[in-house]
C-alpha cells in the first residue's frame, strides 16, 4: 500500500483548518481558528509582553501565540494535531488512487513481496512457540514483524486493501470490475509469495525438528477450526487490519504508525484470530510436508477465513467510516468531488458500460453525445509543443459540414504521488492548462472549426484516451508520437496489448514536428487501413489542395501490370483520380516509401495486420522508413474489436 506520509497534499485542504509554515510558529489561519488566534496575541499584548526592555518582534509574536492569558499553551486553538475524519479519508481517497490504477504487474510483484514477508511472521510465530513450551504470549511477540516489513516496505497485502480501493468504489470513483480486479491481482500475489515461503520452510530446512512438529500442529489446530468458527475469527481480523489503515493515515509520524502496526497485528495471535495470507501459508506448509490436502483446506480453512477478512474490513471499518465523514469529504480530495463520478452503469460494469475509473481532474462536460456528426479527438500532453497537431486536425475537418474538434490536455501524475495534488494546486493545474490551450482555440478559430477544450490529470495518462475517446463518443483520435507520447510513462488498469487491440474508434499517430501537406505520398496495399488513410489524405487534399502520389509495391516486373490496375482501380473507389499512380517492382515496401518520400512532405502510412497501437505503445514499431525519411509520418489505424474467442484464447 502507498505511504501515507507528510501533511500536504489532501491532508491539508480541509475545511476550516489553520496550517503553520515555519517552526516559529508564523500561521496563517482559516475559518473558525481565526477569532480564537487573534484573541490569545491580544490578551497576551495586554499582559505586558511588549513592555520588556529592547523587545524582539519576532519573539514576542511567537511568544503571544503560544502562551495565552491564563498561561495554558495556546497553540492547541491555532493548530490541530490531529486529522478530522473528513480529512483521514480524503488522505484514503489520494493514496488510493495510486494503488486502482497501478498497473497488473506491478501490483503481483508489490503483493508477492508481501506474501513472502508474512512467512517471516509464520517463521517466527512457530520458533517462538517451539522455544518458550507454547506460552502464547511469548510465542507471539514477534508475530507483527511480517507486517510491519509490509508496511515500511509499501507492499500490497489483501487486507489492507479492504479499506482504500474500497473507499474509492463507495464514492463511485472506481467501479466494481476495478475493485474486484485490484483484490484478485493482489490475492494472486500474496497467495504465491505465501506458497513460495511455505515451500522455502517446508523443504529448506528452515526448522528445527521442535519447530517443525510445532508448526505442524498449529497449522492442523485452524484446519481443524469449523467454517463458521473460522469466518467469525477472521471478521474481527479483518476489522483490526482495515483499523490499522485508518488510524495510520491519521497518524502524523512514522513511530506511531510501528506502535499501531505492531499492537494491532499482535492482537490476532493473542486473540486467536485468523490472517487469509498467514492461513494459507499454514495450509500449503501442510501440504508441501504431506500433511494436508489442498484442496480441502481451501474450502474449509482459507475460504472461510477469506470471507471474514473481506467482510470484517469493508464492512465493519470502511462502511462504518465512510458514513461518520460529512458530505463534503471529497471537495479536497479530488476535483470538484461528487459531480465527477460514475454512472451507475459505469459503476456495476466499469468499462464495459464507458470507464471505469474517474480521472484525479477532468474538466470535461459530463459523458454526453456531441452535437457534431463527425468528432475528432486530439488528446496533447504539452500545448506548447503539439499546436501542429491541431492544426493538422482542423484541416482533415475542415471540409466536413457537421464536424467538431475535441483537445483535450492530458497531465500525467508523478509516479508514487500517494498524497496526490492539494486544492489550490489542482485549481492551478486547471487555470494554466485552459491557458495553454488558448492557442488551440484560436488556430480552430481561424480555420472556422468547432472546438471544445478540457483538461484530464490521472495516473494512467495512456488509458485516458481510449475512456475520452468512449465518453465522448469520437469518431477518430488523433494524437502525436514521439519523446513525451503519452504512453511513454501512463499505466494502464488493462493490459496494453487488450486496449490497443480493441480500438474504440480510428486512430491517427503523427510523427514529425513540421507539419506541411502539400505533397502527400500515400503507399496502399489495400485493406481498412489504407481506406483510413486514403480518406484522411482525400480530406487534406481538399483543405489545403495537397498534390497526392499513390505508390504501390509489387514483388517483380511480371507483377507491374497487375499493380497498376489494381492502384487505378483503388483511385477511383477513394476518390483519388487525380493522384500520380507509382507501381514498384522492387518487392520491398519501407525501401520503395525510402526512395519515395524524398519529394514529399509527408507520408501517410496504414497499420500492418501486426497493429499499430499495440507496437507504438511497446516501442516494438521498427520501421526502418522511420529512420531514413525526414519527413513527418502519419500513421492509421482502423477501429476493431475482438471476438469473444480472441479475448480468450489470443490471436
């Protein structure tokens, strides 16, 4: 899980709180602490506190601020030491969003370090046991250290999660399918990274033969515990570890946060209490010595326990939390807070029903159908940079009647920024963004082009395109390539591979900075992606009057007339008649665009069969034309969706 650490960010932006900047206590005061502040300087300014001979200023401000009439400290009226419960869960909601939108991998391998680490607390627990005679204080004394290498070391354990991905669901941040993806992915992790030290104790050697008798029989005592005995335990477990996460984010300072770890965690040995990563860990060292059958103690050990974890940590602490916080928890914790949330579509069926997620800033109008019968979106990640961008998307516009240009400005988060943004910085995220995108909207203006701007700051900038691209219903995307492309850093809940092989709509990928269409060479083997691009180059043809050259590639000369009939023909059906037609007989495609982009200024290249998206966004697009032609490239990709039996079983 992500460290909570440091009081800016959400923790700062509640209501009516005073913060200090310095350790002299200079403070600037907001909403109720104000009236008291200003009443303890004054009273102390009566007391004759100015009076002392060549008085300090400065000692004499900090002084009445401190100390009040009656000699009580004052400072208590000025600074809370403590987080509001509004606060504690907006400090939930930012951190959360770093761990719903890592990415799979990442989240298996944060979680397999936490599933090998609670063997370190099964290793202890049964050395301890073994050593003192089963005294069952002693035994337990160390049995939190697992846990407490979880939390310093921010590895993702099961039950831990039951409180901020949870806490994010309730508020419609994220929807179900992602809640439910988060736990099985870190499950998977801290199930293998348990198997592994349960295999490691097991075989390697790692008991003494007292230890291993003990271990033994302390892992038969909760296989042989009843289900509903198991669940019960397992709730309050699941209570104790999900009271854990919160009071550790109200906690200001790292020893606070080992003192709750370790009393808390101590509670589930004394109390007799079940952990669904330690139970399964008991379970498989069962199995892997010849003591127990797996598949039993699945249903009737660790399925149990799981459930109660489940149910003791969301419902017991997260519900029960969520509901003593006012209606105003979000307004600081994200932008604009309950007017950016979820459909209840969205919410049962994430992306399958639009998004699944809800980005940290969007100022976007709400999910709607656009006016504009043809939508291009041009998702920018610097505006100062990408303004050729826009302006090749108001000319393949420009002669639609019903058209409309959507740019949108996606800011990727810092990676691990568990405290997100504050307030004001969010504000002033939006304010110089709008700014920034002025020019986008003077160049639409100039070409008489329909245009709407917005702003999205999210932790996955590469996913955001494809949801914006669903929400607003775009017809084609057109976005850049190149140092700074938005996937070059974006995480992605979805595998990469599944976003980019099931396009919402076209995709265009420009490469090149100057941007000049007035010779197009447009190279067509048939098939969607070059009707793509034959209708983008057909539309600049007709904006900006661009000289059009088709080339064609053959495998030899018996092969030429062949090639010329069939670019004639592929002419006339996209409305490129007045093209120059170039057949080549050279059988190598990226040489022949070689040879032939040289006269151009720019190219415009379908997708292979292999995908564009896809490679560009594995910096697997090893074109070799890339390297030899100076001038930009534009790249099309057709939208497409995989059958049932691709999503299964792959191509």
């Amino acid at each position: 899980m992500s460290d909570p650490d440091g009081d800016d960010g959400v923790g700062g932006t509640g209501r009516g709180e005073t913060t200090t900047h310095s350790s002299r206590n200079e403070s600037r005061e907001e909403g109720r602490g104000t009236g008291s502040g200003r009443r303890d300087i004054e009273d102390a300014e009566q007391t004759g506190l100015h009076d002392r001979e060549q008085p300090d200023p400065e000692e004499s401000v900090r002084e009445a601020v401190e100390r009040s009439r009656s000699g009580a400290p004052a400072v208590g009226a000025v600074v809370r030491d403590r987080f509001s419960s509004d606060e504690v869960f907006q400090r939930i909601v930012a951190a959360a969003d770093e761990e719903i939108t890592s990415g799979s991998r990442e989240l298996f391998f944060s979680a397999l370090a936490a599933g090998f680490a609670i063997t370190i607390t099964f290793l202890l627990y049964v050395s301890l046991y073994a050593s003192t005679g089963g005294d069952p204080v002693l035994s337990a004394l160390l049995y939190p250290l697992g846990f407490i290498y979880i939390i310093i070391g921010r590895y993702q354990l099961y039950t831990e999660n039951t409180l901020p991905p949870v806490a994010l669901t309730i508020e419609r941040i994220a929807s179900v399918p992602a809640l439910l993806r988060n736990w099985g992915v870190v499950l998977a992790g801290n199930f293998t990274g348990g198997a592994l030290g349960a295999a490691a104790l097991a075989w390697g050697g790692v008991f003494s033969p007292e230890a291993a008798t003990a271990a033994v029989s302390i892992s038969q005592k909760g296989v042989a515990t009843g289900w509903w005995p198991l669940f019960s335990k397992a709730a309050f477990a699941g209570l104790v570890v999900a009271g854990v996460v919160w009071v550790e984010y109200a906690a200001r300072d790292t020893i606070s946060r080992l003192a709750v770890v370790y009393l808390a965690f101590l509670a589930i040995p004394l109390g007799g209490l079940f952990h669904s990563v330690v139970s399964f860990t008991e379970l498989m060292y069962l199995v892997f010595v010849g003591e127990g059958a797996l598949l039993a103690g699945l249903w009737g050990f660790v399925l149990p326990v799981l459930l109660g974890n489940t149910i003791g940590g969301v419902l017991l602490v997260t519900v029960v939390n969520y509901f003593q916080t006012t209606e105003h928890r979000l307004e600081s914790a994200r932008f604009e807070g309950a007017d950016r949330q979820l459909s209840a579509d969205e919410w049962l069926f994430g992306r399958f029903a639009g998004r699944s997620y809800v980005p940290l800033i969007d100022t976007a109008d709400a999910p709607r159908a656009q006016d504009a019968e043809f939508n291009l979106l041009v998702p920018i990640a610097n505006p100062r940079t990408e303004t050729q961008l826009v302006e090749l998307a108001c000319r393949i516009v420009g002669e639609r009647e019903d058209a409309a240009v959507h740019v949108v400005h996606v800011v990727q988060t810092p990676e691990r920024s568990p405290r997100g943004y504050g307030a004001e910085q969010r504000r002033q995220i939006v304010a110089e963004s709008n700014e920034l995108l002025e020019d986008a909207r003077e160049t639409a203006r100039r070409h008489d082009v329909t245009c709407e701007t917005s702003t999205v700051v999210s932790h996955r900038s590469f996913e955001e395109i494809f949801d914006i691209a669903e929400r607003e219903n775009a017809d084609r995307v057109l976005m850049s390539w190149g140092d700074n492309r938005l996937w070059a850093s974006g995480r992605a809940e979805r595998p990469l591979s599944e976003l980019t092989r099931s396009l919402p709509c076209d995709f265009l990928v420009l490469d090149g900075d100057d941007l000049d269409a007035s010779r197009i060479l447009l190279p067509t083997a048939g098939g969607p992606n070059c009707e793509l691009s034959a209708d983008v180059t057909h539309a600049l043809q007709a904006s900006v009057g661009s000289e059009v050259t088709l080339l064609h590639v053959v495998d030899g000369p018996d092969d030429r007339d062949a090639g010329e009939q069939f670019l004639a023909d592929w002419a006339a059906d996209h409305d490129l008649e007045d093209a120059v037609r170039v057949v080549d007989d050279s059988g190598d495609v990226e040489r022949a665009i070689g040879r032939n982009a040289a006269d151009h200024t720019l190219v415009v290249i379908g997708a292979t069969e292999e995908g564009l998206l896809s490679r560009l966004a594995t910096d697997s697009l090893h074109y070799d034309v890339i390297e030899e032609v100076d001038v930009p490239i534009l790249f099309a990709e057709r939208a497409s969706d995989r059958s049932l039996r691709d999503r299964l079983f792959g191509r």
